[in-house]
C-alpha cells in the first residue's frame, strides 16, 4: 500500500520524476513494485503520470501492457477521487515485469520528451489544478483509462488515450492549467477521430 502522507517530496519536474523511475530494479527485469518505491510513497499523481507517458513509448507494443497501465492509472486516479491518505495497488499488478533493456530503451526516450515538456509546462492557471477542479482531471484519466484495455488490439488508440491521460497528469503534477485545457482538447479531438472513424 502507498502512503500519500510519508514524507518523500513530491517530484517538482517531469525530468526528476522520469529520473528516479529510470532507476528502479537492479537484475535483468523491472517490476512495477520496484518503480513504485523508486518514485517515492508520496507521489502519488506521478504513479497516474508515469505509465501514462510509458504507453505512449515503445512498451506500449508489449501485449497487455496497455491493459496493466490502464488498471493501474484507474486505480491510482479512483483512490485519489475518494480522497484515500493511500493508495492499494493489487499484487498481480505489482509483479509485472518487463526487461531491463526494453523498459531502459523506452525511459530513454521518456525522458527526452520529458526535458522539452518540462520546458513547455508551468505553473499557469492552477485554479485549474486545484480542488475541486482538480477532482475532475482525475475522473477523466479514471474514465480514459477504463476504456485502455478495450483498445489493446486497436494499433496507436491507447497510445493515443494515454497521450490524453499524460497531460492531465502533466497538469496535475507541474500545475499547469494550460496541460489540462490540451487534454480537455485531446478528448474533443478523439471523440471526432471515433465518430468519423465508426460512422
């Protein structure tokens, strides 16, 4: 279980959060148990934010990747919507595993996006970010990230929910008001791109 009260200091940057999760595990494979002691037991929207931006990278063509990232940013977004002081995270969910080199290959590219997003995003209008608004923001990545194992069999879709789901979490995490607005135009968009694509 995830303490959100423990005394870790939440992740300021983009770069810093991408930096202690590249650092996780030490053998051949990386489980997500590792990462989630690796980003520190308060930082909890970063545990929402983070396998967002990993199904964006090249993990996302491992099967069922997709689906394991979208449990875990329900339940991570789900928890914090009822205001839990921690966060449960199921062991089938913590025991996954994906090899060091794939994961280390895709924070790589992580966090090159993660320096030019850090460059882009900045505390802006955290009315915004704040509760109660804030509150909205996590029952749409809790909403998106129901619909990601659906979409697991449907090339680039989950990327692209993620892609939403990540600057919701942006905005969550750096503060800015500007993040959640693009995510809110990344929903609008991609309802139209399923609208025209179905009918």
């Amino acid at each position: 279980m995830t303490d959100a009260k423990a005394e870790v200091r939440q992740p300021l940057t983009l770069k810093e959060l991408v930096e202690r999760a590249s650092r996780a595990g030490s053998g051949d494979t990386v489980k997500v148990q590792q990462i989630l002691e690796e980003l520190g037991q308060r930082s909890t929207t970063a545990l929402m934010l983070l396998p967002a931006l990993l199904t964006v990278s090249p993990l996302s063509g491992i099967p069922l990747f997709s689906t394991s990232a979208g449990l875990l940013i329900a339940l991570v977004a789900g928890q914090l919507l009822l205001g839990r002081k921690s966060i449960w995270i199921p062991g089938f969910l913590r025991d996954r595993e994906v090899s060091r080199k794939r994961y280390q290959s895709a924070m790589d590219k992580v966090a090159k996006a993660a320096k030019v997003l850090d460059y882009v995003f900045r505390p802006r209008l955290q009315m915004l970010t704040r509760r109660p608004l804030s509150s909205i923001l996590q029952l749409a990545c809790f909403l998106l990230a129901l619909v990601m194992p659906a979409l697991e069999l449907i090339p680039t879709s989950s990327s692209i929910v993620a892609a939403i789901i990540s600057l919701f979490g942006i905005a969550l995490v750096t503060r800015d008001g500007i993040a959640a607005l693009g995510g809110i135009a990344g929903i609008f968009g991609a309802s139209y791109l399923a609208y025209t694509w179905l009918w």
